[in-house]
C-alpha cells in the first residue's frame, strides 16, 4: 500500500501542476494579446454589428422597475398569472427562503444566526411598490446583497407576484375574499 501511494502521488502533485494539465497548456489568446491570425493584430473582438447586450430587448422599466419619472413602478408591468406565479414560488423558495423564510415573515434558520441586521419580515412591505421590491432583489439593500445574477429580470417580477401572495395570504380580509372561497371557510357561508 505504501508503495502505491509513493507511486501515484507524483502523478497526483502533476495533475494538479498547470505546466503539465492539458487545459493550461493548449493553444489560447488572453486578454490583450497580440494576433497574427486576425488583420487587425487584436486577438479581442468588438461584438459583430447588431449584437444587443442580454436583456437589452426588454424595455426600461422591466429592466429597472422604475418608470420614465425615476420613481418605483407602484405596480409590476409582467400581467400576474398563475404561470408566474408558479415561477415566482419556485424561485422565491430557492433564492429568498433560506432568509426570509417560506412564508416571507423573516423566520428562518439562517436569520436566526445572523448577528448583525436579520432579513427583512416582507410581510410588512404590503404598501412598497412593486418596483420598490424588484429593485431591492435587483441592486441589494443594505447587508442583503443583489440577486440579478440569480434571477432574470422575469424572474424577479415573478418574485414580487409570489411575495405579493405570500402577504395575501396572511392578511387577506374574508369581506373580499370570492364568496366560492368565503363559503368554504369555517363559520362562514352557513
Ligand atoms: C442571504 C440572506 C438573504 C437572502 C437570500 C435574501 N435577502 Fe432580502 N434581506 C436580507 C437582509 C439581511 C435584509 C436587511 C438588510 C439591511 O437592513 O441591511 C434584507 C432585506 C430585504 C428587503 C427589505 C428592504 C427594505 O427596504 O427594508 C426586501 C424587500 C427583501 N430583502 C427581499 C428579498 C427577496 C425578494 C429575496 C429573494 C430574491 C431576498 N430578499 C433574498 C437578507 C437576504
């Protein structure tokens, strides 16, 4: 056994050597270098004629969740449906959950450890703009830092659909409720 291992750990320390792995070595330009293979000399590309950054089709105020005043959207400019919601369930479960709890009120294992500013209980941010509560996802607030890497500007407004029933769902006056819903509901309806 030990002569095995004396055997295999100088391929071992090879592998992880960057003049021996075949990734490091194979043929590349690196930012900056010169070329011969394009006339101009620049190994870097401008991007062809046309080419739109990601996301660039999408107009301003889904992008920014601010309209033409500057000011948050009071309300999301992506139609909520049933489809969005779904999609902001899932990603409000796997990207703000593990802080702000599956119901949004804060109440989170992780919120539990941290010592310094808790997550925010959304439930008390019913009367924010639904921009208010894009931007906050997109550019971070305080110690929470952004998710617009995580999350498309899509998903985002799918988000604030999903944390707008998630407060719904804890605040919801039986007066407004359908009267379908409202019979279905014990002490009601009979
Ligand atoms: C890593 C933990 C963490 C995650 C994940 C997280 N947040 Fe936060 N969030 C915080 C903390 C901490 C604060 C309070 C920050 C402060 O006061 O400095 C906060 C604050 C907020 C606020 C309140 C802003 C204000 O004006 O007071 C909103 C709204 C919010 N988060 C929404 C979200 C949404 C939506 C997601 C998912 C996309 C999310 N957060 C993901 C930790 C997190």
């Amino acid at each position: 056994m030990r002569r095995l291992l004396a055997a295999a750990l100088p391929l071992l320390l090879l592998a992880g050597c960057p003049a021996w792995d075949p990734m490091q070595r194979q043929a590349k330009y690196k930012a900056y270098q010169v070329s011969e293979y394009y006339a101009d000399g620049m190994a870097m590309r401008a991007p062809p004629a046309g080419t739109v950054p990601y996301g660039a089709v999408l107009d301003g105020p889904v992008q920014t969740g601010q309209g033409p005043d500057g000011r948050p959207l009071a309300i999301s400019p992506v139609a909520p449906t049933p489809g969005l919601l779904a999609t902001g369930k899932k990603h409000f479960e796997i990207t703000c959950a593990v802080c702000h709890g599956v119901l949004g009120d804060g109440e989170s294992q992780v919120a539990l450890n941290m010592s310094l500013r808790k997550p925010a209980n959304l439930q008390l941010y019913r009367d924010v703009p639904d921009g208010y509560l894009f931007q906050v996802m997109s550019l971070g607030f305080g110690l929470m830092p952004a998710y617009a890497a995580e999350l498309t500007p899509e998903e985002r407004w799918a988000v604030v659909a999903y944390v707008r029933a998630l407060q719904l769902s804890q605040h919801a006056v039986v007066d407004e409720l359908p009267a379908r819903v409202r019979a279905g509901l014990p002490g009601e309806g009979r």
